[in-house]
C-alpha cells in the first residue's frame, strides 16, 4: 500500500462497525416516528440517515397470533362447481398482524383467506377482507400486488399492503397456504415457492 492510500485511509479514520450503524439507523428511526411532524423529521435527514431508514423499510416484522381455519359453508359461486368439487371441504383463516420497524408499531395489515377442496386437490379459493393502518406518521395507501399459486394440494395466496412516509415506502407481505384437509401456513412474504 503506498504512502497516499495510508494518509488516506488513516484520514478517513476507522471503519464503522455494523453494530454502530445498527445503533445509528434505530437512533434515526425513533427520531422520525417519535417527531410531533415526520414530514419535517425527514426532511432534516442527510443523504446518509435516509439511506439508513430505507433500509429499515424492508425490515418490518410482524406479530400476530394463530388460530386453527375454521370450516365454512361454500359461496354461491362455489356451490355451482358441484357437490364433487367441495367434496373435502371450504374452510377461511382471518390473518391480524401487527407490523414493527424494530420497536416501533408501524403498522397494522388483515385479509381473510378461503378455499375449498374436493379431498385430493384445491378447486377454489379467494382472498377477502383485506385492509391496513398506519400508525406513526405512516399512511396506509392501499393494496399492493396479489399473488397466488395453485399447487394442487395446497393453494398459496399473498397480499402485498402499500405504506407511506414522506419519501419512503414499505410493503409488507401476508401469505396464507391453505390444504386440502384444511390445513394452513402463514408467512410475511410474498414468494410463493
């Protein structure tokens, strides 16, 4: 290494550990959702705190409990597949979750998901009720993409939520996976594989 990359590297000082721009990025987190105006939080922010809090945006967790899907009587629609289609039976699972950016509540998102089976395979399904809040100076702006995947023995329907804050946006994922036997999974993402 020459002389001009050692007074370089010896000016610009030490690099930063991850734990220091962890602290850092949480610090600037609270300082915008703490702010009595966000819009202004943000716009007090330098180039590098905004790249810090969007990162932040893809991290959001979400907290919610489970309960077993509930049988349900098939739709109207539904019961027009026949008696050989529903055969195993329609069931629906309401997801609740509760989204964090870190310690902060950012955010709340819901849907229901159905479907239905005629024992061996999923032969119809829907996702219903589907709705968000944001909280902290966040804005709810509505639903985002709607994947879906039809494995046969599962079908796999995921939400995506749309929010935002001042310049920035997030979106959260719900996914349900539902079975034949009624059976489901939930995951906060939208990849369907």
């Amino acid at each position: 290494m020459g002389v001009a990359a050692v007074a370089v590297l010896a000016a610009l000082g030490p690099a930063p550990s991850a734990s220091a721009s962890t602290d850092d990025s949480e610090a600037i987190a609270k300082r915008v959702y703490d702010s009595a105006n966000v819009s202004e939080a943000l716009a007090e922010l330098t180039t590098d705190e905004r790249e810090l809090f969007i990162d932040r945006l893809d991290e959001w967790t979400a907290v919610g409990s489970e309960s077993p899907a509930m049988q349900r009587k098939p739709t109207a629609q539904e019961a027009s597949l026949g008696a050989e289609a529903l055969a195993g039976g329609c069931w629906y699972k309401y997801h609740y979750k509760e989204w964090y950016d870190g310690p902060f509540h950012t955010g709340n998102t819901w849907m229901q998901a159905n479907w239905c089976s005629n024992g061996s395979s999923i032969t119809s399904y829907s996702l219903t009720n589907r709705g968000g809040q944001g909280l902290r100076g966040i804005a709810y702006k509505g639903l985002g993409g709607k994947y879906v995947s039809n494995v046969g023995w599962e079908v796999r329907q995921a939400q995506q939520f749309n929010f935002g804050i001042g310049w920035a946006s997030a979106q959260p994922c719900m996914q349900n996976r539902g079975g034949r036997t009624g059976l489901y999974s939930y995951r906060s993402s939208c990849n369907l594989g």
